[in-house]
C-alpha cells in the first residue's frame, strides 16, 4: 500500500457522535459486571485487545468461560481463550486511548507488585494492499519511519508457521451488526465476495498516525459496532459512560478538526503493509515493560473490491466485519498455536 493515501478509520465522527447522544436519552441501563479487575487469580494471562466492538466481538464469541470485570470505568473479559488464559478488551479508537488504555489493563492485573499480563496481542482492521487478507507486520512505526517498533521474535516465527498452515479465512463479505441490534449473528447474511482468497502475511512494517492530533476520541454509549464503548452483546450500561462522551466529544465538533483530520497524511517514500491508529502505541507502552506484543490486522480497505467502491471510508464500512472476522480468526490460530513462555 503506497503511503500517502488518507488515513483510514471514519470521517463521520460527528455524525455518529450525535446520533449516539440521541440513544443516550432513552436507551436502558444495567450491570452486570463485577467489580475491580484486580480481584481476579493472580494467573499470567495475555492480554488481547481491539479497538472497535466490531473487532473484539468474534474473540469474545469464542472465549469460554467469560467473566466480566470492571476496574476505574474500564471493562475486561477474563476467560480462556484456544486454550490460554486471556485478558480481553477494547482501547478504543486513536494512539492516545491505546497507549492510555493498555497500561490501565497492565495496572489492574497484577500478580503482587508486578503486572499479571504476560503478552500482548492486538486484533483488528487497517488499511492495506488486498481487503480481507491478514497482516502480521515485523515492525511498527508512530513517526512514519523515523523509529522502529519490532514486534517479538519468537510470537513472530509462530505467526509463519500459522500463515503457512492456511487458516481458513472468509472471503465473502458479511453485513454484520452495526446498530449492534444483534437480532440475528454479523455473519448470518452476506454480500459479495472480494476479488481474491485472503491469505495471512508476514513480515514487513506497519504505521500507526494520530489524525486526533493527541486528543483522545471518546466512544459513544450504544454507538454500534465502530463508535460504541462495549461489545455489542453488551451495549447496555449507557449512563456510565454518557458524561465521559459529552465532555470528550466537544474538540471533534470544532470543524478545525477536520481540517486537520484530511490533512494528515504522509508523503514519505515508505511503503506500510497495514495503516492504523493504535497498534504502533500498544506496541511502545508493550517494549517499556517489556512484555512480548504481537499485532494481527487484516485489511478493510484496499484492493480487490468486486463493487470498485471510493476507498477509505466507504470500504471500511462495507468490508469492516469481513476484516474484523479474519483478524480474529488468525489471531485465534496463532493462540492455539503459541506457546507462551509461562505456561506451564
């Protein structure tokens, strides 16, 4: 994928906003989740993130048991995972709730005075070459280049060893769930089929940018399966999360946002295999504490598009769960194929 091209992610950000706002007046409350994530078994667990309900749903379909915990306004599902004891949970979108968010889970699991978190994996979609393959880059960027984030060795080499096992992945578009109505599963009805098979690649550098300009994009209470701040099973609990928008929203109205927003793009001479928004700060706060990162992204928008649509966004919102669908499934390759270096 030649940089240059627009950053991905939606354009729409306002509208959604304020669509979700309206939700917040009459949509329902609930619970359900226990309190302090810290109160779980001092277990080593690898922690999995996404950044979008749509992406962490497929994960979350497949962990079993799933416990919800809650610690200082944040979710997490612990369970296990193809066999590993697993962390779950949503960053949100954009570099600053990445970095922030991924060192609150390494805060709350702890194992006496050290973090319980012994990995980290990210699952989600990007911009790249061909929608619906995989992406698995050796390195990760947030300053187009200028510094290089590797990614671990040896969750590397079995990431290899998965692509070469063919994991099956989809190659007909789903309509998925975006209202997160969840009145019938995201891949019950397809669409199109994309022009190739997905295939899992490896190797190569992927780019994370801040179109935000290092403000954090709040998510929307019942803001569906990109904005929302909950899996959509569980798009419920609005009003603890309604001020936090309300308040967090306000600098992505000003229209010199948007300025800056379609002005962020690069004309460096790289070459990127996957352009997103936070995996390249998972992967910083990840080589301060030295924990093993790996990021799995497939590709939303890009080539190989049967109906020739305009790109990013239109693409990302068409081919979204077909991409979130086939990140999940290697990632869930790799951990069934992982060892990692706790387990006994």
């Amino acid at each position: 994928m030649p940089v240059g091209r627009a950053v991905r992610r939606p354009t729409s950000v306002v509208l959604a906003a304020l669509a979700a706002l309206a939700l917040v007046v009459s949509a329902p409350t609930a619970g359900g989740a226990e309190s302090g994530a810290a109160a779980a078994a001092c277990v080593p667990r690898t922690l999995v993130l996404s950044a979008m309900p749509v992406e962490l749903g497929p994960l979350l379909a497949q962990q079993q048991p799933s416990r919800r915990v809650s610690g200082h306004g944040r979710d997490y599902f612990v369970g296990r995972l193809r066999g590993r004891d697993t962390v779950l949970a949503l960053t949100g979108i954009g570099p600053v709730n990445a970095r922030r968010h991924t060192a609150q889970a390494l805060r709350e699991f702890r194992c006496g005075s050290r973090t319980a978190i012994q990995a980290i994996v990210f699952s989600g979609v990007a911009g790249g070459d061909y929608i619906g393959d995989v992406t698995v880059p050796a390195q990760w960027t947030l300053d187009d280049g200028k510094h290089l984030l590797r990614v671990d060795p040896g969750m590397l080499g079995v990431a290899r060893r998965v692509a070469r096992s063919r994991v099956p992945l989809e190659q007909k578009a789903p309509v998925g769930d975006p209202a997160c109505a969840c009145a019938a599963a995201p891949d019950t009805a397809t669409t199109v089929s994309v022009t190739h098979r997905p295939r899992i690649t490896v190797g190569g550098a992927g780019r994370t940018t801040d179109p935000f300009s290092g403000r954090a994009l709040p998510c929307a209470p019942a803001g569906g399966d990109v904005f929302g701040c909950e899996p959509c099973v569980l798009q419920e609990d609005v009003s603890r999360d309604a001020p936090t928008f309300g308040t967090g929203v306000v600098p992505f109205v000003d229209p010199a946002f948007f300025t800056g927003y379609f002005s962020s793009t690069s004309s460096s001479g790289h070459k990127y295999v996957a352009d997103d928004e936070e995996t390249a700060a998972v992967a910083k706060v990840a080589a301060a504490e030295h924990i093993p990162f790996i990021g799995f992204r497939a590709v939303s928008d890009g080539g190989g598009d049967p109906l020739h649509l305009p790109g990013f966004p239109v693409q990302f919102f068409y081919y979204r769960q077909l991409a979130a669908d086939n990140a999940a499934r290697a990632t869930s390759a790799f951990l069934a194929a992982w060892r990692p270096k706790h387990a006994a």
